[in-house]
C-alpha cells in the first residue's frame, strides 16, 4: 500500500500573510466606500449651509430678539390656561381640549 501524499508544507507566517493581506484588502475597500460617504455627507451639508452665508450679527440678533418675545408670550399663555384650570377645577389638558379640539396632545390638527 502505498502512503497518502502530504501536501507541502507551507509556513505559519506565509499562511498568516496571506490571511492579512486579504483582511486589510477588504478592510481598506470598506474605509474607501465611508470615506466616499463621508465626502458625500459633506457636500450635502455645506450646500445646506450655503444659504446662511449672507447672515450677518445683526440678522441673528434680530431673530434672537423675535424668538425671545414669542416665548415670553408662550410662556404667559400657559400660566394663564394653568390659572384658568385651577379656578375650573380640572386639568390643563382638558382646557387645551376645550379651547383646540382640532389639535391632539402633540399639536397635530386633528380633520
């Protein structure tokens, strides 16, 4: 009878390069395709900001200003519809009920 061929023998370093050559192949495939995305995120982004390039200080100061007011004035609304409450003897929920029942508790317009 005679004995199976042995395969050659190949070293554990050469098997191991081998291996490492094929990971880091794939693994710079997949940094080039985010890197790709990345750049691609970036363009849509600075695009997207390009519009507010002509905004000066005092553009920015003056919307500060108009969100500042609507908040106090939010802000009123609601400890008025708190009192209202309390004299009523129910919820804020159920004075907002009351007064918008075309808005749901999370400000969609019910149809």
């Amino acid at each position: 009878m005679s004995s199976p061929t042995k395969p050659p023998e190949q070293s554990a370093d050469k098997i191991n390069s081998h291996h490492k050559s094929s990971g880091s192949s794939e693994k710079g495939l997949t940094e080039s395709k985010d890197i790709c995305c990345a750049r691609k995120k970036l363009d849509n982004v600075e695009k997207e900001l390009s519009v507010y390039v002509n905004i000066t200080p005092k553009d920015v100061d003056y919307y500060l200003t108009l969100l500042h007011q609507y908040n106090e004035v939010k802000d009123t609304a609601q400890e008025l519809i708190g009192h209202l409450a309390r004299i009523e003897g129910t919820s804020t929920k159920q004075i907002y009920e009351d007064m918008f029942p075309e808005v749901d508790d999370i400000g969609d317009v019910n149809t």
